[in-house]
C-alpha cells in the first residue's frame, strides 16, 4: 500500500501511545475461564530520571509478555514504585525539601517516561510503597509476625554506616562498604528489630517449587550456608565456652581456642598482664567489618589472654587467644583451632609459634613445615579412643556418637543471620510498637493503622531517627493500660516493601487487607529483574511468602513461578556507566532522535538478555535502518532488479524465522529473535521484486510478519496493521503458528568438498539417495577436476549439508 511520507516515529509513537491509553488496550482483568499470566519486572526507585538500564529491564521483557499475550494468555504487566528510602532523604537534607513531595513528582515524571517506552503496562494498578494504605500494611504483617514469634528486639553489633547514618544489614555491606553509598562499615552496638528468617533457613535451600537461574541458586546456598557439625564445651574459669566445629573428628588436634574479640567472657578471661594488650586490640577490631576481617589472603592477628581451657577428653590446658577472623554473630563466637587440619588455624599458630599436631592422616605422612595443612579425609591417628577410625566429613555421625560421653553433640548452623530491619531514618515504615513503663512493648492496635510518618520532620546529622526529635508525634497511649507510652522512632528497613509487593497489584484499592483472598495464588509466572537482588530482594521476598503461607494466607511457597536476569548495559568503553566517566546513555536522548521503536529493537539485539553489553552509538544505526527497510517494505514501490524467488522459498523463509521466534521469545532470547527478523526482511525485500509479490502467499506473508513485530516494535507494527486495512489493533491479534511442512524443502543446496577443501555446490531433491548426492556431486566442472584420474578414499554425507570426497594424489 503506497504511501508518500517517509517512516517518521516521532509522528506514530505519540498517536498510538494516546490511542491505547483510550482504549484501555492493556487493562487486565481476571478472567476465571481464562489462561491468567502473570509478567513481573522488579519494580524501580523513582530516582527521577530512567535510565538505560531501566529500559533494558523493562521494555525487553515487555516483548516476551507482549508475544504471551498474543498466544492466547489474559496477561498482567503491572508497575509500581519502591518508593521508601535514603535518596529521597538526602535529597530532602539537601535541597530542603520534603520528601514526599520529592518522591512523587519523580513517580509522576517516569511514568511519563515509561509510557514513552511503549510497553503493555497496566497502569491503572500502579502504586508506591510510600503510599500509607500500602506501607499500613507493612506494619500489619510486622504485628502479625510479631505475634508468631517472627519478630525480635535485641541488643547486638550491627554494621553502621557513618555517611547514611543508620544500620545495615550483612547483605547490605559489599567489601566491607555500604552498597549504596561506598563508605566503610563500622560495628556498632544498638538494640535492633529483627525478623527471624533463619526459622526458614533449610526451607529456603529447597528450590524445587521454582525455577531460577543456576547462579542465584548458588548464591542463595552460600549466604544460607548450612554447616553440619558438633558442639564442644570446654571449661574456663569464666565458664563453659561452647565451639562449634564441622570436624569434631579432630577434637584430639585442638591446640589452642579462640574466640572473638566481642566474645562474652574476654573481659573475665583476660589477665591483669595482658588487660592493655586486649583492651587495644578489641579497640582496633571494632573498627573493622567483618567482610575486611575475614578476607582472603589477610595476615592473621590476634592476643593471648592469659587464661586456659580445659580440653575436654584429655583435660589439657590450652590457651585461650582472641583474634579478628573469628566472628561473633557466627556460630558461637569462638572456635577450637585445629591448625594441622585448617588453614587459618595453621597460619595463626605459625605466626604466634603455637602447637600443631596432626590428628588426620592421609595417604602421606603430614609434613608440618609445609605451606599448607591437610583438610582432607583419612585416619585418625593421635587421638587415643578415636584411634584407627575414619576421619572426614562423611565420617562425622560415628565420631559424634564415640564421644558423646564427653559432651560431644551434633548440631547445624547457619551463615544466615536473622534480618535486621531497624533503620535509624524517616524516609520509611514506621515501626508499629510503642513502649510503656508498666506494660513494656506492645503493638499498636490493628484498628490504629498505618502510624503515619508526621510531616515537617528536621534533619539532623545525629545519627538518630528524625522521629526522635518529634515529641508530639512521639507520645502516645498505651494500648495496655492506657497510660503515657513513647512510640518506636525507628523505620523498617525498605525490603520489607518489595517483599511481597507482587501480590498488591490486584488488590491496590483494597483497604481491609494486604490482598484480596481470591488472588492470594496468582504469583508471577514470570518474574525479571537484576541477579544484585539475589541474597537481599529475592532471599528476603522468599522468606516473606513461607511466612504468609503458614499464616494461612496463601497457598504457594515461592513469590514467582520462573525467575530471570538481565545483564548490564555498559558504556562504550566498556566500563560500567557513571556521570564522572562521562559514559551515560540518556534514553531520551534516543527516543527524541531514533524513537522508541529502534531503541526497544536495539537494546533487544546487541546482546544475550542475560548477558549484557557495551552501548555502541554506531551500532543503533542498524535497527534504525532495518526499521525503515521495514516501513518501505509495507509502502514503498519494489525497487532494484528483478528475482526469482517461488512460493515455497518465501513460506520456508517465513516459517523458518517464525519458528526461531517463536522458540527464542521462550527462552528469553531476544537478540536471536531480532538477527531472525532480520533475515527475514532481506528476502522478503528481494521477494518483493521477484512475481510471488503478485500471490495470495506474499499477502498472507506480511499479514505475519506484521504480527511477528508487535512485540518487539509496537508502535510501527500497530500503524502497518492499521494502514493495511485492519481497524482492530495488532497487539489483540494471535501469533501466527508456523507451519511444519512449510520447512519441508523439495530442493536443497549441499556444499561440495575434495580433501577438506570447498570446491562447488550442487541442488539435489529432497530424500534423494546417496548414489543419486554422490553422483551429482561429481557431475560439477569444478569437482570433476580434481578428483579424475585419482584413487578414491571414501566418500563423505552430512545429509542435508555436506559432501566430501577424498582421493589419493
């Protein structure tokens, strides 16, 4: 259908975009007597500004939602925002401004910004976790845990950042820094709010109700880290200091004990002679997060205490030392040191001239000057009654039941630590528990939900909550006794929001409860986002949905059915993007120049979705050109020299490609689907000027191929569907289902080899014989010549691709 003006996205885009928007094109419904899909991207922070890798997240994703759609799925593609946080709280401390007002003008901009973007989101389900009739019910799921036992306050170290002024919790500290700002981590002791997702910890290495990727499984295993082993109590004249060791097998080779350096009873264990060594080596400790004191490669300190331990099966003396690399929030805070049989052990005892004996035997004697220790499996030896038997991790059970008379138990911790989510800022939940001199803690009153934040707080560079400093909003009634009690002034931290705000959508309008009963069940099918979220988002949402479950509240296990990741978009130099390197891709930028179509298309080819890749502003120019080789396909006069192209090329061509798409759009391969369109278009350019361009077969050819776009490029596959003929839109239509016979050739090309070397091509019929292959083969000049007159070897098929005929000479 000719038409005279050029492919101008700048003109299409915002027609269509109101259009839909009208129509209400992708407002969801739940439909009992249909197929519900339900597609998730993680929502974002309203920072402001979308980014690249905002549309890498969402507007790639949108396409496989899109395609679901049009399979014949009642699909919901919903948006909101994580909208609590620190950014719109320094920005309220630095602009002086409140952050409300900040957060929901930067909500009301990216919408903006996202509908731009051209994707199928519902956005009459939007809302904010800032919002009081979604964080109230934070605070009622906080009660209702409270109630269950799912929540405690206790006094401890915690890591605090000096520059955000609050806690973090260890997923939150990468290197020893904060994530989110990159200052050092300080331990610090306060008295803190906990859930207590531990309760959950063997649950949550049980991945068979969902399916994720290899990696986040991984580091989800690691983060639990279930360690199974026994507890050891060794006598001290503090008292009883229980270890817990993975090798109790090599009880007889502990030589010393050490224990943290905030370990209970350093203070009684340490002599008068060592008190000053101590005191300043807990002081240096302190300073250091736990991340920089166990890493790899770092030279073991520590100091002696004065004091000994009592072993309990031999009832030597062994000193009692306190050193950095052990841990008191893991385990028990204080470790029997095995130094022949463990590393860091090994290197503490050869710095500080300490006893090794060997307690495990492997094949060879173990040499103790080595640079090594040996911690693997063999026999025990020089350990009295333990004598002779095996020794190693598989032999753990037997070893435990041999020593059992001497206190010796079996137990199983965790890396895990319960999560803490007392943060010391406004910009949050507020915490819904008050305190009374008579009644102690208590919840507020369900009926007395949310508490809201109070407006016209002050910032102070103080180190406490700005609540602290509201008296009026402070005071309140105690829901005990109904005298004068003091409200919490700590927030939650903000992953409570976006730990089950996937279950919100459907009800946001709902106002007597957290999500409507009939929807309880309706997780993502397909759940995206960034693999940075793996032990913090996803491990705590996780926790979340096991919580509610035993509640009664839902029926699943796991917030999302099938979880995928997006890589990184980088610069051009390869780095990762930053204003200081000057690297930043600036969407709108694109959109203004390109339109939306290309950079959608763009972003979906320049690499593996899961993958990731450097921008090219060079390489944009391709899915540019392709999309306007597309629009002079649909509405330009064919142009160049004829060819002849017949009706069974074209289908196969067609049906070839629709069969890649189909498949790749399944499996999140996006750049694949877009190399597949892109090839093609180039026949279908070259069938345009060849006479099947007359047939009722190239009509129903770009009929599809129309549809194939629609996901992809929504807003150019909507104005062809529309100018050629149609007053449906494309994105309610159904994907074409390829044909198999369709990619049933009669003829196929094979390539001809002598030696190794190419040296023709030849058509033969489809099925034809070896013989009739082989013969047509030789037939080609070019063969011919070099094998005649010369012994054959043998004669080679790959049916369907290759010939190879190898001769002598």
């Amino acid at each position: 259908m000719p038409r005279s003006e050029k492919y101008n996205p700048h003109s299409i885009e915002p027609r269509w975009r109101k259009t839909w928007e009208e129509s209400d094109l992708y407002t969801f419904k739940y439909d009992e007597n249909r197929q519900n899909h339900y597609a998730l991207t993680m929502f974002p922070y309203p920072s402001g500004n979308l980014h690249i890798g905002h549309w890498y997240a969402f507007a790639v994703p949108d396409a496989r939602a899109r395609f679901m759609r049009m399979k014949g799925h009642n699909v919901l593609f919903p948006m909101g925002f994580d909208a609590f946080g620190l950014p719109a709280e320094n920005a309220a401390i630095k602009r002086g401004i409140d952050p409300a007002k900040w957060t929901y003008s930067n909500i009301e901009y990216m919408t903006g910004q996202f509908k731009r973007m051209g994707t199928m989101i519902d956005w009459s389900k939007q809302f904010a976790t800032c919002d009081p009739e979604y964080y109230k019910w934070n605070q009622w799921f906080f009660i209702q845990f409270y109630k269950r036992g799912l929540v405690y306050k206790k006094n401890g170290f915690v890591n605090w950042c000096p520059s955000c002024n609050t806690v973090l919790a260890n997923e939150q500290v990468v290197n020893g820094k904060c994530e989110r700002c990159g200052t050092e981590v300080v331990q610090k002791q306060l008295e803190q709010w906990f859930y207590k997702i531990t309760d959950y910890a063997d649950e949550l290495l049980d991945f068979g109700s969902t399916d994720m990727p290899e990696r986040v499984r991984l580091m989800q295993h690691n983060w639990i880290g279930k360690s199974v082993g026994a507890e050891i109590d060794f006598a001290t004249d503090a008292g009883t200091v229980t270890v817990f060791s993975t090798r109790p097998d090599t009880l007889m080779g502990a030589t010393f004990l050490v224990l943290a350096p905030e370990h209970a009873f350093v203070k009684a264990l340490t002599t008068p002679e060592q008190q000053q060594a101590v005191q300043q080596y807990i002081q240096t400790a302190a300073k250091m997060s736990e991340i920089d004191r166990q890493a790899e490669g770092r030279e073991k300190t520590g100091v002696w205490t004065g004091s000994y331990a009592t072993h309990p099966v031999t009832g030597e003396k062994l000193p009692i030392w306190i050193a950095d690399y052990v841990l008191v929030t893991y385990g028990t805070g204080s470790i029997m040191a095995v130094p022949a049989h463990d590393t860091r052990d090994f290197e503490f005892a050869r710095k500080f001239d300490l006893s090794i004996k060997e307690v495990i035997r492997g094949e060879t004697e173990m040499a103790f000057d080595a640079t090594e220790p040996y911690s693997g499996e063999g026999v025990i030896v020089n350990s009295g009654l333990l004598n002779g038997m095996q020794g190693g991790k598989e032999h753990i059970a037997a070893v435990i039941e041999k020593l059992a008379e001497f206190g010796v138990r079996a137990k199983t911790t965790y890396r895990l630590r319960d999560w803490l989510i007392s943060r010391q800022r406004y910009w949050g939940t507020p915490i819904p528990m008050v305190y009374c001199e008579k009644c102690g803690i208590q919840p507020v009153p369900e009926s007395e939900l949310p508490v809201r934040l109070p407006d016209n707080v002050q910032f102070q560079p103080t180190g406490q909550s700005p609540l602290t400093l509201m008296e009026d909003w402070r005071t309140t009634t105690c829901p005990c006794c109904g005298g004068v009690a003091t409200r919490e002034t700590d927030t939650m931290d903000t992953f409570v929001d976006s730990s089950w705000y996937m279950y919100r959508y459907l009800s946001h309008d709902v106002h007597d409860a957290p999500f409507k009963p009939e929807f309880a069940n309706f997780t993502p099918d397909v759940y995206t986002g960034g693999i940075e979220h793996a032990i913090l988002h996803l491990l705590y949402s996780r926790f979340w949905t096991k919580a509610m479950r035993d509640m009664g509240l839902t029926n699943v296990s796991e917030p999302f059915k099938v979880l995928r990741n997006q890589g990184i978009i980088l610069g051009e130099d390869n780095e990762k993007m930053s204003k200081s390197r000057g690297n930043v891709i600036d969407p709108d930028d694109l959109v203004a120049e390109y339109g939306a179509d290309t950079v959608r298309a763009f972003l979906m080819f320049l690499a593996p979705w899961e993958a990731g890749g450097p921008w090219s502003s060079q390489g944009i120019q391709g899915p540019h050109k392709w999309l306007n080789r597309i629009w002079s396909l649909y509405f330009d006069a064919a142009d160049g020299p004829e060819e002849n192209i017949s009706e069974s090329d074209l289908r196969y061509a067609l049906h070839a490609a629709l069969k890649r798409v189909t498949d790749d759009l399944e499996r999140f391969s996006f750049n694949t689907c877009i190399a597949a369109m892109m090839e093609l278009t180039n026949t279908l350019v070259k069938a345009k000027r060849s006479p099947v361009s007359q047939t009722a077969v190239w009509t129903e050819t770009l009929n599809i191929f129309n549809r194939m776009l629609a996901p992809f490029v929504p807003y150019i596959a909507e104005e062809i569907w529309s100018e050629t003929g149609h007053t449906d839109s494309v994105h309610v239509q159904s994907w074409p289902a390829y044909d198999p016979q369709a990619l049933v050739k009669d003829e196929i090309e094979v390539v001809v080899q002598v030696n190794g070397k190419l040296r023709g091509k030849t058509t033969i019929k489809s099925g034809a014989s070896q013989e009739e292959v082989f013969a047509a083969a030789k037939s080609i000049e070019n063969v011919a010549k070099f094998i005649e007159g010369k012994p054959l070897v043998k004669e080679i098929y790959v049916p369907g691709r290759l010939v190879n005929i190898v001769v002598k000479g």
